[in-house]
C-alpha cells in the first residue's frame, strides 16, 4: 500500500507564479516529512523538511505546510524560477525505523516562461 | 565540502560480468545508502551502512554485495546482473541523527545486456 502518494504526476506554473506541490499519507507514525528534487540525471537534492509537531517551515522562496488532520502537506515555491522545473518528491519518515524513508511518486513541475 | 561522488558516470555490462560501483563522501557522514531507481520512479533503498556496519539489507539479491572499506568510501559489488537490473545507481550519506537529510550523488547508469 502506499502511505505517501502524491496524486498530480506533473504542474506546469507560469514563471513568477507560485507553485504549490502536495503530498497526502496515510500513517501517522511519521516523524519527519521531507521534499527532494531532482533534475533528469542528477540525484536528488534535499530540499526542506518538517517536523511532525510544526504546522509550517520556511527557507527563502520554499515553504513547507502540514496538515495534521488532513495527513495533507504541501510544498510553496514563491515565486516560480525557470530554475524550479524538476521532479519533486514527497518523502516521509517513520518513528519505527532509522535511516529509512517513505517515497512518493514525484510531481513533475514545469515553470513556463 | 557537500558533495558525494560517483564512479562511473556510466557502466555497460555483460550478464557475466563483474564490476564495482564507487561512491565516496567527506562531510564526515556516518550513514551511507544505495538506492536503485528505476525511470519516473522514486528511489529503492537497497543497503544502509551506519559507523560502517551493514544496518539494513533491504531484501537484496546477493548478485549486488555492499562494503564499506571506511567511513568515507562505499562499493557495490556486481555479478551475475539481470537485465531488470539496469536502472540508476545512487549513493546518498547523512548525519548519524538528520538521517532523513540525505546528500545524493550523481549516481551510475547502469544498463546490462
């Protein structure tokens, strides 16, 4: 079963729009939620993380929201960059477990100029 | 210094063949990951070395053997592979704590025919 999905396979935002990625689960033993992106053959970069006890994380044009009775978080980038076009991963960690993590399938964004 | 490298960039191999992937870090990382990702998928773990002891096995086939000759260095050892094989090899370290935080590498593309 998947316990974390991201259900959008790609978005495409205009440049200096904001860009919002989501990310729903299904447990709620996660401790961490993280996202990742990735260029075509490139590994991915860490990009944000959130505690499961915080509602919101900021870092410069990246914000990160959880929604603890929706078991809904989502990713803002504002505003949108040319740069930001890459596949982005929603990725969980769970209590019970070190060093491993809950993959989504990946949202593909395209930022059109 | 937050990079992790990669050798080689690129590998073709024969279904008898045996070769090694090479992944090196020097952020003083205590964890260190093989992932193997196949196209508009997320990452698979495969191995997670933590203080340079095998931690977890995630159910690989033994035609793929992890080593960690120090804490800086990872192989994977390759024989026998199938082609379902062929996929993009990643290596990722992290902190012993900030597990989820991982810095990926550019991984090997590795196709077996």
């Amino acid at each position: 079963d998947q316990q974390v999905k991201q259900n959008s396979p790609s978005l495409s935002v205009q440049e200096g729009r904001i860009s919002i990625l989501n990310c729903d689960y299904t447990n709620s033993m996660f401790d961490y939620f993280l996202w990742y992106k990735k260029y075509p053959a490139e590994g991915p970069t860490f990009l944000i993380s959130i505690s499961s006890i915080k509602d919101k994380n900021e870092d410069g044009r990246f914000t990160v929201f959880l929604n603890k009775s929706a078991k809904h978080l989502s990713l803002h980038i504002v505003p949108s960059q040319p740069g930001d076009s890459a596949v982005y991963f929603c990725a969980a960690s769970p209590m019970d477990s070190n060093y491993q993590l809950i993959w989504g399938a990946g949202t593909k964004l395209i930022i059109k100029p | 210094d937050t990079e992790v490298t990669q050798t080689p960039k690129h590998l073709v191999m024969g279904m008898t063949n045996k070769k090694s992937l090479k992944c090196e870090q020097h952020m003083g990382h205590r964890a260190m990951y093989w992932y193997k990702q196949k196209a508009k998928k997320p990452p698979e773990l495969m191995f997670v070395y933590s203080y340079e002891k095998l931690s977890i096995n995630e159910s690989v086939p033994s035609r793929f053997s992890p080593e960690c000759p120090n804490s800086s260095l990872l192989n994977l050892h390759l024989h026998a592979l199938q082609p379902e094989d062929s996929a993009l090899y990643l290596c990722a370290s992290s902190h012993g704590t900030q597990y989820y935080e991982q810095y990926f590498g550019p991984g090997t593309r590795l196709t077996v025919t």
